[in-house]
C-alpha cells in the first residue's frame, strides 16, 4: 500500500528531514582521521535528542545504533565500533530522525582526509547519480524511470549498481511502500503521484556489485572489498516536480564546499 502524503504531512517530513540534514552538518565537523564511528554516533544521538527528536535507526528491527556508519568496502549498515578513521578512508553515514511521529532518512559519503582519485570520482559520480534519480521524480513518471537514470549514468561510467538494496517510501513509517531500486527499466513500476514520499539512495561499486553481509546481519560489503559510495534524499513528488525534503548544504557549508541542495 503506497500511501499519500497531505500538504501538512509533507511539511512535517520536511522539518524530520531537515533535522537528520542539520545532524549531518554537525557530524561532519567531527569526521577526521583517529575519532572512531562509535564516537559520531554518540555525537548524532545527543544532537538529534538535543533537537526534540528521537534516532530513527536505535531499536529499529534491532538495530543496536543511531548511525549506519559504513567504511571503505562497506556499503551500508555498518554498526559504529571502535574502529578510527585513517587517512584515505570514505564513509558513508546514514541517519534516521523520528520527529512529530515522522520519519527523516537521509545519507552522505565522506572523504577522510585526501582519498585516492579513483574513490574521489566513485563519490562524485554516485552523488550526482542521485540528482539525476531525482530529476525523474516526476508526477506521470514511474518508479522505473528514476531506477533506470541512476543504473544507466553510473554504469556508463563503469561503476556496478547494488541490486539486492534499495530505496523506499517514508512515512510514519521508516520503511513504506514503494520500493526504489537503484536499476530498472523506463516506463515500469509504480506510478508516480503528487503526495508520495520516496528515499532515493544509489549505492556503487568501483569494482562488481556482489555483495556480502557479514555474521552481524547488519554490515554490508563488496564482495571483492573494493570501496562504495552511498548518497540518499528524501523527496516528495509534488504537482510542478521532486521537491528534495532533505538537505546537504549543512554537510556543504561544514566542509566547505559548493552547496548542491
């Protein structure tokens, strides 16, 4: 059941969704080499708390965490530990909010320090894969459009799509229908209507796209352990186009770096 959204849920998502973008921001002044992933966890729950809302991941399903914080070769749904950061190592966290009962889920891949050319373009190019995904959300279109724009601009580009994880609708629910996959064909899947309210989330792979999940049942990697990037909206499709609910320019104004949306 694919469930639409009013004027004034969409806003509530929006301030839910704003929320997990601020905690981002805040999150990436602390990433550098030597603070351990348990260490941004602790620092994305006091900030989500701090802000009058709850971590949308802790207890989820039995996640034992508020953070996904997946390193290198993991793609998504790293547990946080005592791991540190090094020098040349990507992170992708992703970060859920519950806030007025609204769901926020948003997800962005960081450089520790200088990171190899060919890992800086796998991030630059899954980024921009996700705003090309957006650009389909379209009332009239399907879900297969946006799938389809992510597949064919990353593989064109000789990176592998993860095709046994995929985006989502959210709600009250974290996870609601539809499914958003990250390949597919043009013209297939479920209509696009105004009031729904996808996450859209490419996950790439420099080298194959098998996967391997680890004895934790959380921890998902790359097969060949070649690094992955993840970058995730939450948008809404509304009547005149996408309407992005989440935001990176709080991660962008930290970093320093041209904003995007």
């Amino acid at each position: 059941m694919i469930y639409l959204k009013t004027d004034e849920e969409i806003e509530l998502l929006r301030q839910s969704n704003l929320l997990v973008g601020q905690t981002l921001g805040e999150l990436a002044k602390w990433v550098a080499p030597g603070i351990t992933t348990l260490q941004l966890d602790k620092i994305a729950e006091e900030f989500i708390r701090d802000h009058q809302a709850i971590p949308g991941f802790l207890g989820y399903a039995g996640y034992p965490n508020t953070l996904c914080v997946s390193v290198n070769e993991q793609i998504v749904h790293g547990i946080p530990s005592n791991y540190a950061l090094k020098e040349g190592d990507v992170v992708s966290i992703d970060c859920g909010v519950v806030k007025n009962g609204f769901n926020g889920d948003s997800a962005y891949t960081f450089e520790v320090g200088e990171v190899a050319p060919e890992v800086k373009m796998l991030l630059k190019t899954t980024k921009e894969s996700l705003y090309i995904g957006i650009e389909q959300a379209v009332e009239g279109k399907r879900i297969g459009d946006i799938s389809n724009a992510i597949q064919t601009y990353c593989e064109h580009r000789n990176y592998s799509v993860v095709r046994e994880l995929c985006g989502h609708g959210v709600g009250k629910h974290l996870h609601e229908d539809p499914e958003v996959p990250n390949y597919g064909r043009r013209g297939c899947g479920p209509l696009l209507k105004n009031g729904m309210v996808i996450a859209i989330e490419p996950m790439i792979n420099l080298g194959s796209r098998n996967i391997v999940v680890e004895r934790d049942g959380w921890t998902t990697r790359t097969k060949d352990r070649k690094p992955s990037a993840h970058f995730e909206h939450t948008i809404a499709v509304r009547e005149n186009g996408p309407d992005v609910l989440s935001s990176f320019r709080y991660v962008e104004e930290a970093l320093g770096i041209p904003t995007t949306k």
